[in-house]
C-alpha cells in the first residue's frame, strides 16, 4: 500500500534536493576534500617546505639560500603543483582537469628562477608553453 503524502508535497523537489546535497557532499555523503586528499597533500608539502626554507633563510643555515628564501619557496611551489598534476594525470582515481594547475606551476616556476637570476628567457619559454598546450587542447576537441 503506498503512503499517503501531505497535500502539497513535491516528491520531484525532494528528489533536486538530494541530487543538490550529493553534489555538495558527495556519494556516501564525504567532503570533497575527503574524497579527493591530493590537493590537500600538496597544499600541506608547500606549507611545511616554505616554512622551512624561510627558516633556513632567516637562520642563515645555507649560504646560497641567504635573502633568496621567497624564490625557493616560489619555485618549489611551482615544482609541487607540477607533481601535482603528473599524479592528476596518471592515477585514475585522482583524475580532474589540469590545465589550470600546470599554467599556475609555470608561473610560480617562472617567479622563482627569475629571483634566483635564471629567469631571464625563462618567460618567453613559459608563454611558448601555454600557447602549445592551448593549441594542443584545442584541435584535440
């Protein structure tokens, strides 16, 4: 026997209403930032190598680090996004779009070895690398 509803009720809105919450949490009801810890890995290597580093910097512990602190910081941050999207790319599980988190490693790569002196053509080759890599997508899709 089926069961009575209120007048007024709208099954077609409860159903939204729970396709809107799976959305949001996800199935099995876990944060996204539960199902997808990679982000928040990565997140809390730069935290942790950036603290570092600017101690290092501030302790003077390593010569060829002094007054250059926020250039290794840049360029490992860089180094960790890039890591970030080979993992992105190579395990399925983990697997999102990547565009965004390569051009965001080639610009903090690009940050970090202009502050150590390298970076004189190395924006030329980064905007190279943006424009092949938007051309590649392009004609793929």
């Amino acid at each position: 026997m089926a069961e009575q509803q209120p007048p007024g009720y709208d099954e077609k809105g409860d159903e939204k209403r729970e396709e809107k919450e799976e959305k949001v949490t996800g199935i099995g009801g876990q944060e996204k930032w539960q199902r997808d810890p990679l982000s928040t890995v990565i997140w809390a290597a730069i935290l942790v190598m950036a603290g570092t580093v600017l101690l290092v910097d501030n302790l003077d512990i390593l010569p060829f680090v002094q007054g250059r602190g926020w250039s290794f910081v840049f360029l490992g941050a860089g180094l960790l996004f890039l890591l970030e999207a080979a993992m992105r790319y190579l395990l399925p599980e983990f697997r999102r779009p990547i565009g965004g988190t390569l051009i965001f490693a080639a610009i903090l790569i690009g940050i970090g070895l202009s502050g150590l002196g390298l970076g004189i053509s190395i924006w030329a080759l980064i905007i190279i690398a943006v424009g092949v890599s938007l051309l590649i997508n392009a004609i793929r899709s």
